[in-house]
C-alpha cells in the first residue's frame, strides 16, 4: 500500500539514500513525522562517490544505520547485458540508463528491509517524473506487503527554497559550493543531466557539463581500433582480455569518451505524461549495440530477426516505464534469450570523432556463407530459378493491374 498520510503506526523504514539535499532532508523529516528509525540505503552502481562521506552524514543526519550495497556487478550482469542483447532503444535514441538502475536498487532496498524488520520503504523521487513509478512498480512485484512513503507527493516542502530552510533549521549540512544548474544521475551505464538551463530545448549543453566524454571535435585525430568478442549475445572480452561485466563496461566508457562517442541530447515521453528534455553520455553503451547488432547480421536467421526486432519497442517501453519484474518482461526476455544461443563471434570496430563504425565480423556460427554470396560460379544456387520465385512473390500485384486493366 501507498502511504497517503502520516501513519503512527510504522515500526521501521529503510530510505532509498544518496545523501544528497533531497534525502537528507527526507531522512530527518521521517524521523520527525513517524517517530520511527530510519535506515538509509546507498545503492554502488557505479556512480562516482566518496561512500566514506555519505556514511557519516547518514548517521550524523539522524539514521539508524547505514547500509551501502556494492551493486555494480550484478546491475551489468544481470539488467545491462540482458537488455542489451535485446537491442534495447527507447524512442529510436536512450540506451534506458536510469531506466535499468531503478529495479535494481529498489530489488535490493526490499531485501534490506526484510533483513531489517521494517515494515516501510521510503525514495525521494518527485511526483512528476518516472523513477517514483519505477521504485514503486519493484517494491509492489516484490513485497506488496511493505508500506510506501513518497515524501514528496505528501509534504509541503514542495521547492528548493524550502528545502534549504529546512535543512538550516535542523542542522543538515549541506554543501555550499555553487549548486549545479541542472541534475544529473549516474551509474556505470550512463550520466543524465535534466532540468535547470536544459529546460528550454533551445538551449544546447554547455560543453564543461559533459564529464564521461570529450567533445568530438577534441577527441584524437587518429582512429581507435578494437576488437569485442561474444558469446551467447554477452560481451566478454576486448582485444582477447576476458574481463567481468562491470569492467567490461567501465573499459569500454573509457575508450568510447576518449574518442567522443556517446552523447544524445533528446526530448522523451515520459510515462506520466509529460515530454521531457534530456542529455545523456553512454559511451560504453553506445559502442556495445553497435557491436552487438553487427554481429547479429552474420549469426542470427533473417526470420527469428524479425520477430525479435518487433519486440524491441515494447521490451524498451517496459523497461522505461517501470514494469521490469512483469510476467511479459519474462516472456520476452526469455524469447530475446533463445534468440541469442548463436550469437557468438568478435567484431572489429574503429572509434573516432564520436564515430563507432563496425569494420569486420566474425563467428564460428556465421550463416554467412562465401561462396552463397559470390558473384562467381557456385554450386548450391541455380540462378533461372530466382524467374519462378519472382513470379510467385508478384502474384497478387499481377492479379492487381490485371482487375485495374479490366475496369480500365
């Protein structure tokens, strides 16, 4: 159930942390309101953070208890790569960077408060946007039992300004460096940065904004080339060096930011209802569906491609709307799976300028076949039967011009 109202009776509530303005005032405000311990939850997935400085302050901030959870390996593993091997794209453009870190955190914030005793969960997600759905969506597949508190659909500190008296008014620390024009969030798939001076559409990004990636123009005027090799449609090693899926990825943002590549400045829909301008870097991201779908052209059948490109709009909806732990998400991920069995091979890519341009393929479980293809004389292709396989294919349009003919 959704908590509307202030409910005396919450034993215990594990907040999902960053330990930045918004939590810390969250994490105070429901130790005031519900007079009960709060534990606060700092999901790892990969974000730049000195976890050291978000302890202390938790507790300074008034928690119970302090719980960081490394998630990196399992967010690559396990919500990454499986979206990736189904080609995942949300509008034409996101690689679903916030998208796959939600169900993730949120999975792990029910498990901490089992673990915990508590009967409540807390984010501070806003009313207007779609992670509060996202977290909300997970808690409610996965324990519909535990109560939900979403401060900011019930409080009146409704703007920054509030924020900032309460957090005076009760001892928060908050950082005086000159606050960023916009917000951002980061994982080990992608930075976003939305609001503030990005509002106005117009408005192109300000170029000290970017922190994963150089301009293209900046980036070396010689080409990178390297190799990602594959197996069953996961990335397992570049230029032959087997590395786990976190750092794989982080290998990865290093060569694709170097190089400029990644940066997508965009307005989605987002589920509740509104557009929404974005800009996002996802360099390793962005290299790996290249790879991936390249190496699909010589493993995959042309008709199981088919069926499974028509999914990729809908598997990338779900994901972005929050339906991750849905018994259809299951079903399509299962059929994206078995679709993969031969996906399996390396591919050659050359990065430059923001450029990520496949240049040579290979599998053991091509359907590429040489000597199909070739120009030259074969024996598996008797070229006067491509007549007859025209004419059938032609049928209906024949019938077609000859009832248009008729009446004509």
């Amino acid at each position: 159930m959704v908590q509307h109202m202030m409910s005396p009776d919450i034993k215990k509530i594990v907040l999902a942390y960053s330990g930045g303005l918004d939590t810390s005032v969250i994490l105070k405000w429901l130790k005031e309101e519900y007079q009960c311990p709060v534990v606060a939850y700092a999901a790892d997935v990969g974000q730049e953070e000195d976890w050291d400085a978000v302890r202390k302050k938790g507790i300074a901030t008034g928690a119970e208890k302090v719980i960081i959870s490394d998630l990196r390996e399992e967010f690559v593993r396990d919500y990454v790569f499986p979206a990736f091997r189904a080609n995942a794209i949300y509008e034409g453009s996101y690689l679903l960077g916030t998208s796959l870190a939600r169900p993730i955190i949120a999975k792990e914030q029910v498990r901490i408060a089992e673990a915990e005793n508590a009967d409540a969960v807390s984010h501070g997600a806003t009313g207007k946007g779609n992670d509060q759905v996202r977290f909300e969506m997970t808690y409610l597949a996965l324990n519909p039992k535990l109560k939900i508190i979403a401060p900011w659909r019930i409080w009146n500190l409704n703007s920054r300004t509030k924020l900032i008296a309460y957090a005076d008014q009760h001892q928060i620390p908050i950082p005086v460096t000159k606050e960023k024009p916009y917000s951002s969030d980061e994982n080990l798939l992608h930075i976003s940065f939305e609001g503030g001076i990005l509002e106005n559409p117009w408005n192109e990004p300000e170029e000290s904004m970017f922190k994963l990636s150089v301009s293209p123009e900046k980036a070396p005027d010689k080409p990178t080339y390297i190799e990602l090799e594959f197996k069953k449609g996961n990335p397992i090693a570049i230029n032959g060096e087997k590395l786990s899926p976190a750092q794989l990825l982080a290998r990865l943002n290093k060569l694709g930011g170097a190089n400029g590549i990644g940066r997508l400045d965009m307005v989605e829909n987002r589920f509740v209802g509104m557009k929404s301008r974005g800009v996002y870097e996802t360099p390793g991201g962005t290299i790996l569906r290249a790879a991936h779908r390249d190496l699909e052209t010589i493993t995959l059948d042309r008709e199981v491609m088919k069926i499974r490109d028509s999914l990729v709009p809908r598997y990338s909806e779900l994901i972005y709307n929050g339906f991750w732990f849905s018994p259809e998400m299951k079903l399509m991920q299962n059929t994206v799976d078995m679709a993969q069995e031969t996906v399996n091979g390396v591919v050659r890519l050359k990065l430059y300028k923001g450029n990520c341009i496949p240049v040579g393929r290979k599998s053991d479980n091509s359907l590429y076949q040489e000597s199909f293809a070739t120009f030259e004389e074969d024996v598996v292709y008797t070229q006067s039967d491509a007549g007859g396989f025209i004419r059938l294919n032609a049928l209906r349009l024949t019938i077609q011009a000859l009832v248009a003919n008729k009446k004509g």
